[in-house]
C-alpha cells in the first residue's frame, strides 16, 4: 500500500526497524535510539516510554530485547496512529503498545508503580524560551507544556516500581534541573555525557579548535534508592572525520546495548 504524501518510511538499526513518520514536523533523530539501548531491560521485563511519539525508541528497544514488554504514551493522536503502524509493520504486536494519555491526565488503565523500566526524551526547550515552530507536532515536541519537566520527572517517578530504573536523554543545561527534580526520590544516579567528538583528541589545527563539550546527556536513576551519584566517561558518537566511531555504530546500526 502506497504512503500518504506527508508521511515517510524511513530506517533505524541499519534497516532492522522500519520507522513511518510525517515528512514535515519532528523528525527522529538518534537520540530515542541511544536511548533505548542504554534501559538495562531483560527479557520478561516492563517497560514504559512516555512521549513515544511515533515509537522510535520503544521499537529499537523491543528489537535488541527479545521478550521485553513496552507500552508507549503520547499525547498527539496522530502520533499514536503512525506509532502503531510502525509496531504492526516490525512485527512486534503482542510485545509493544502506544496509546493516547497526558502526562496531567494520564490512561487510567497504567497502575503506578508496575513498570520495571520507564524511558524518557522529553521536550528540550522550556516554554517561552524558543520561538515556536508553526507545526504543532514539532512545537509539542520540542517544546515543554505547562507542567515543565517537573511534570515529565514526577510521571516516570510515579510509574515505575521501587528498585526499577528511570532513564531520560536531555540537553546537558538542564542537567541541574533534571537532577533536582529527581530528589530524594531516586538515587544511585548515573550521568552519561554523549560526546559529538573525542574531547581528548585533537586536530592538527589545535590552536584554533574550540573545547568539545557534551549537548546531550543521559540520566538514569534507580527508584527509592539512596546510592551515590556517578559520572561516567559517556560515549564519543563520532571521529574528527564525520563518522560515527565503532562504539556508536554498535549501537546505532547493530542493535548494541549502551552500557552505563
């Protein structure tokens, strides 16, 4: 069946996920695939994605653990449908869900505290600070609503299980913020820099090349726990050519987990 003219198939894991998303608004980028390689699922787990979207990361995660159960919420019904399509289309009903549900008035039938694992990739920008992109899906992407990543932190908090882990891939400004929310109500806390280029090796030209700094980070954290904060060495995602280094790749196109 031919696709609509706003909507396009296009490949994640090197083509082991078939991904249907609209041609113009937000468009999949590699962060819900890093993401999803990093949530320590096993087999007979459960896992909540909350903004699937169109279920990007939610589908890489179900292709690299077999077994694994997740279900997907978002709150644009257009999302939902394309987010289906692309479960029917991998072969992975019966494992993956989406459905419709606000952060603020979220589907009754998710019981707090039954998910193992609850991922996350929130909006990065705070409401007022960007200008607004004149596609809704895009703005609703990008942009947080009116509970803040407040909102987005204290849901994950409130699905998962004690002892379950919540990740979330954010810009690295917010990090202050995004620990913050997590409070007292998490710990054992995980920061993981996503480093666009080694920070440690330098061109030729070294005399005139800017610091190298992390724009992304993940966070992950262990529910009702007390453990320390760790900051790890996080993950080069690519060489001062342009390609993606061997540990990005595994990841990227081989389906690799992302240890942190």
């Amino acid at each position: 069946m031919a696709l609509p003219e706003h909507v396009t198939e296009d490949a994640l894991l090197g083509g082991q996920i078939t991904l249907r998303q609209h041609a113009a608004g937000y468009r999949v980028a590699i962060d819900p695939v890093l993401l999803a390689a990093s949530v320590p699922a096993g087999e007979s787990d459960t896992v909540l994605d909350v903004g699937t979207g169109v279920g990007a990361a939610m589908l890489c995660l179900a292709r690299r653990v077999a077994g694994v159960k997740i279900t997907g919420v978002e709150v644009q019904r257009d999302l939902v449908h394309l987010a289906a399509e692309n479960i029917a289309e991998n072969g992975l009903a019966g494992r993956v869900d989406a459905m419709v549900g606000d952060l603020q008035r979220p589907p009754p039938r998710l019981v707090p505290r039954s998910f193992d694992h609850v991922m996350a990739n929130p909006p990065y920008f705070e409401a007022g600070r960007v200008r607004a992109s004149g596609k809704d899906e895009k703005a609703t992407a990008n942009i947080e609503g009116s509970g803040g990543l407040g909102a987005w932190v204290n849901y994950c908090l409130s699905m998962v299980r004690p002892g379950g882990t919540i990740t979330m891939i954010h810009r690295t400004d917010r990090l202050a913020e995004l620990l913050a929310l997590l409070g007292d109500k998490s710990g054992d806390v995980i920061i993981f820099p996503l480093w666009p280029h080694n920070p440690f090796e330098l061109n030729d030209d070294a005399e005139d090349q800017a610091p190298v700094a992390a724009k992304r980070v993940i966070v992950q954290a262990l529910a009702g726990s007390r453990g320390p904060l760790r900051l790890s060495a996080g993950l080069v995602l690519h060489k001062n050519n342009g390609d993606n280094t061997p540990a990005a790749d595994a990841i990227l196109r081989h389906v690799g987990a992302l240890i942190l």
